[in-house]
C-alpha cells in the first residue's frame, strides 16, 4: 500500500484516498472536467461495490472549512453511501485503481477523495437535553477541564449534541473542544485527559469531539460577492447612505467587515441630551475611522459593472451592427435592435459613473469609533468586544429597519423588535435571531450550558470566560464571517445581546448577554442611561438602570 495513501478515519464513517487529502470537513468548488474519464472512475468503483451520490463523482478544489486562505486541493471527489458491508479495502483499493487511471492520463497531479458525504459535511451539532447525564453536571465537569487539562491552543470548550447523521436523535452528547489549527500538539493526549474527567463523573457515554476551527473573532476579509440585482438598482440600494441594522462596517479603506447591530441613545445625565452612536464589534472596526459600506463592496460593483459593459460591448451582435451602421443606413426593425443594444451598455455606464463619483467623494466614509470596549489590558469576566460610532452629519441618519425578519414568517420576533429589557431571562431551547451582514436573518436555540471562550493577550497569558451560546437551524446558512456585532433577539422582539464570533461553520454562535454589555458600556462611556434607537421613552419594563 503507497504511504501517500490512507483509509478510515473512523471506525463507523470511511475514506480512502490520497496521495494529498484535505482535512475534513472542508469547502469545496467545482472545476471543469472534461480531461477526467468519468465513466472509468465509476466502472472501478462499481467493480469495488462502492455506492456513491448520484452528483459524484466530481472534480473540485477543497480547502479545511477552517481556512479560507489555504492553498487549494485539485481533487476528483467521490461522495460515498458507506452500508454495513462496505470493506476498507475496497475503498482503498478503488483509490488506487482511479488514482493509477488518472496518471497514466498524465494526471497525476490530482488527489483521489473517496469519503462517506456524512464526513465531507461536517458534524451537525445540536442541544443537550435536560435528560442527559452530563447536563446537571456540565458545569463541574467543565471547571474541572480547564483546571486540569492543557488548554493552550483551545478557542471553546462546549457541551452539545453532536452527529454525522440527520436528527438530534441520532447525536451523541458530547464534550466538544476547538482548537487553533496553527497551534502543533498530540491532541488524542487532550482527548484521553478529557475521558479520564468524565470517567471520574460517570459520564463514559459522553464523547469528546475537537475540533481545527477558524478564530472565533473573524470579521469577513474576502471580496464581498455582492448579490447583483437583475435590473439596474439605483446607487443607494448598492451603496446605501442610511446605514441600518444588517449592514456592513468596517475599518476605513479595508477590506475586513463586520456587522452593523444597530443604533442606540444614549445619555450622560438625567438632563443632558440624547446621542445617537453606531453599534458594532471592536475587532471589526479597530482604527479609529469606519467605512460603510467597506470600500471593497464599492469596488465590487465597480469592476462588476464595467465588466459587463465590456462583455455587452464585445458581443457579436453588438460589434456586427456597430459596423453596419458605421457605413450604410440600418432598416426600421433592425435600427430599432441597435438602438436597444446600444442603451443597455449606456444605461450600465450612467450607473458606473455614479459609483465610481460616490467612490472618489469617499462616500462610503461613514464616521469615527467614538467609544470601545479597550483592549486586552483590560479584565472583564466576559468578552467584551463592543465599538460605539459616531456618523459624519452627512450619514447621520440613525434608523433600526427590520424588514428582512419578515422572511420568517411566523416565527418572526414579535410584537415589537429592538427593545433593551433589564434582567431578560433566556431559557434553554429559546429562539433567538438575528441578522447578519454575511447570512442575513437566521434563527436558533438557546443553550442553557455555558460555553468556555479561550483568548489569548498580548502578555501571552490565556484568559478563560463564559459565555452564552446559540445553536443555529442547520438547514441554512448559520453564522459566517462578517456577521460580528449583529444583535440577538428573542420572540418578544427584545435584544438578548450581541454576538461576536462563532464556531463549527457557525452553528454555534457565542454573544455577550445584553445586561453585561450597557453595563459595561456605561462604565466605559460614564452614561447613565442607554436605550436602543427607536424604542420610546424607557418605562419600567425596558429601563436599563435597575437601581
């Protein structure tokens, strides 16, 4: 067997492959095929009894799901329906007959990926019930983690339910871990420390799952791929002036955003006036001026549209026509066509000079971070990852538009959304939503078991806090990067807090409760008295002061 090869990582889901094999769960994107002998890959596997997805098999380029950066993977992919009798050495046998076809073709280049889908996928993690065992235990058995085990590399430590097939049903309770994919150490050693806890607990059905997973603060640094609308929209839908909850902000001329969770008032004494300030995550703004859009959205429609232009130029039609005209007189039906075709380009070049001004004015500018949560020098017994900004007059226009929660439908937040309620009370299981610039409107379930979030200072010592967390529906997008600093609100429409990272592909989302951030938020700022933009007069049930 070629050492470059490897079959199972499991003992219940199989892969086989190599000689290069990506990690797994990883991202993947189709490329053209047309040199690959499909039906010699899939004559092999049928001779080794391999049932594979009626879209396999494929060619793609993977990267780890925990790093978008990663140089890619050429892989002919085979999703895989692993049943009982299916033997490893078929698997890995198949691998290298397809891997032997492919380079005698003069493909050697490309990495063979035989894989159960349920492993490709990814883990789908939901909540532990009341009735599991460790549930009235998580709390010991997570303190004892973290003051007996090596946590260093450690971004979360959570207890969930968590399973390679479909339902919560067929999950098992699990002590999950995840961990710096930059940090090298023998993590069977952390997962054997962890086993030797829950035995101490009686808690040997408990599993322990870890983890390689992206930084849970990550704002988005990639080119947005803006959704293009398929009539000409006007400048202020691309590139809106009124900045509102949903949006994207980021630092000024980057290309990393977060989230725009919304507007707040605040006041500095009983008699003072109300200020309006911008709320979002520090680490999604850092420098002191804040762009929003950023200025690679703007870009994006700039190059989108002049491309267009271009092609639309290009055309057969187009230039045959142009030539025509340029030397004789069209007929009626055909000058009609040509002036049609020479409208659109026209129409999309009015449109392009209107972003390339909004671009040189610097537009997009939006303001300054007026006030924030420090950085790591300080200590706070939660994350606390919060900006508050102050708009230029020009893009003063404060605003808490909730139009986007009506794609839920019935189970959009009511009656009203973006109240501050002192003291609100989250039970497990309660639905949570929020909308985020990369996903937009989603929604999950409250777990009751707190979440370990691990940070590392500039000191180089490692903090440890708790923190709530939300499972997000896992038939949708969940949470993504730049989707830091969307606001969380329950039925009632009442803010529960703000969220500021994630983990596995965002199905666990964490946020700083609501109560611990206007806390903090007045003893950084001094004010007395914060409310959400929008929300009247505060009475009793929605005053922030609980003295």
């Amino acid at each position: 067997m070629p050492r470059a090869f490897r079959d199972s990582t499991t003992a219940r889901y199989f892969r086989a492959g190599g000689p290069n094999l990506c990690e797994a769960p990883y991202n993947c994107r189709r490329l053209p095929s047309k040199y690959i002998p499909f039906d010699d890959v899939e004559r092999i596997l049928h001779n080794c009894n391999i049932r594979f997805l009626v879209t396999s098999p494929s060619l793609v380029e993977c990267t780890p799901a925990y790093d978008d950066s990663a140089e890619s993977i050429q892989t002919l992919q085979v999703l895989a329906r692993r049943h009982d009798n299916d033997s490893r050495d078929d698997w890995l046998h198949a691998a290298q007959e397809i891997h032997a076809l492919l380079r005698n073709r003069g493909l050697d280049n490309i990495t063979i990926d035989i894989i159960d889908w349920r492993l490709a996928h990814g883990p789908d993690i939901y909540l532990c019930k009341s009735s599991d065992a460790i549930f009235p235990k998580w709390d010991t058995v997570r303190k004892q983690i973290v003051q007996m085990v090596d946590v260093s590399g450690f971004q979360l430590l959570g207890c969930y339910r968590i399973g390679h097939d479909f339902g919560e049903e067929n999950s098992t309770p699990s002590i999950l871990v995840t961990v710096d994919p930059k940090v090298e150490r023998d993590w069977s050693s952390v997962e054997h420390d962890i086993r030797k806890i829950l035995t101490e607990f009686d808690l040997t059905m408990v599993d322990v799952r870890i983890f390689k997973d992206r930084g849970i603060f990550c704002a988005n640094q990639s080119l947005d791929e803006a959704k293009v609308s398929s009539s000409l929209p006007a400048v202020e839908e691309e590139c809106p002036t009124r900045v509102t909850i949903g949006n994207g902000v980021g630092a000024h001329n980057s290309k990393s955003y977060g989230t725009f969770g919304g507007w707040l008032n605040l006041q500095q004494s009983s008699d003072s006036e109300w200020q309006q300030f911008g709320l979002t995550c520090r680490h999604c703004v850092f420098d002191h001026k804040v762009d929003s859009p950023n200025v690679s959205r703007v870009q994006y429609f700039i190059d989108y549209y002049r491309d267009m232009i271009n092609e639309k130029r290009r055309s057969n039609s187009f230039r045959t026509l142009q030539g025509i005209q340029a030397t004789e007189s069209l007929p009626e039906g055909v000058a009609q066509m040509w002036g049609d075709l020479k409208k659109s380009p026209g129409d999309l070049e009015n449109h392009l000079t209107e972003l390339e001004a909004y671009k040189r004015a610097g537009s997009y500018e939006f303001g300054e971070v007026w006030a924030d949560s420090g950085d790591d020098t300080r200590k706070t017994t939660n994350i606390m990852d919060w900006a508050l900004l102050k708009a230029h007059p020009n893009r003063a226009f404060p605003s808490n538009q909730f139009d986007q929660f009506s794609s839920l439908g019935e189970r959009a937040p009511m009656p009203r959304i973006g109240h501050i309620k002192a003291g609100i009370v989250l039970t497990d299981e309660k639905n949570l939503f929020k909308q985020g610039c990369k996903t937009g409107v989603t929604w999950g379930k409250y777990s009751k078991l707190a979440t370990t979030v691990f940070t590392a200072a500039k000191s180089g010592e490692l903090r440890t806090t708790d923190e709530h967390s939300v499972v997000y529906d896992i038939k949708h997008d969940f949470f993504k990067p730049g989707d830091s600093g969307s606001l969380v609100y329950d039925e009632r429409g009442c803010i529960a807090g703000m969220a500021f990272g994630g983990q596995m592909s965002g199905q666990i989302v964490v946020f700083t409760h609501i109560d611990n951030l206007i806390a903090d938020i007045k003893d950084q700022t001094g004010a007395k008295r914060v409310v959400f933009y929008g929300q009247e007069e505060p009475v009793e049930e929605y005053d922030i002061d609980q003295n």
